[in-house]
C-alpha cells in the first residue's frame, strides 16, 4: 500500500491504472482497500495531498 499512496500523487495516472500497478485487478476493490487502509478513497487522498503540498508553497 506504500507504493499506492505514492502512486495517487502522479496526476496524470488513473486510479484504476494505479490499482493495476500494485497488483489489483479489480479498481473497485483497490479503492475498498486503499480506503481501508488510509481511511480516504484514492482520489481524496490524491486531493488532499495536493491541497497540502500547495500550502508548502
């Protein structure tokens, strides 16, 4: 899952693409574990890490 939340940083990369990467087949199912895990579906923690790097800036 470490690679995974990398991953969701990478814009141009689809969540489904992502979920492929680290070896789900099922993007349904990478989205149910990652959120497990994270406690926020890819795609809030992809905006919310951007919205976090931003304020860095």
């Amino acid at each position: 899952m470490q690679k995974a939340k990398e991953l969701p940083l990478q814009r141009e990369m689809k969540i489904r693409k992502i979920g492929r990467a680290v070896g789900f087949e099922s993007a349904a199912y990478f989205t149910r574990c990652f959120k497990k895990m994270t406690q926020l579906s890819p795609q809030e923690f992809r905006d919310g890490k951007r919205v976090a790097a931003e304020a860095l800036e």
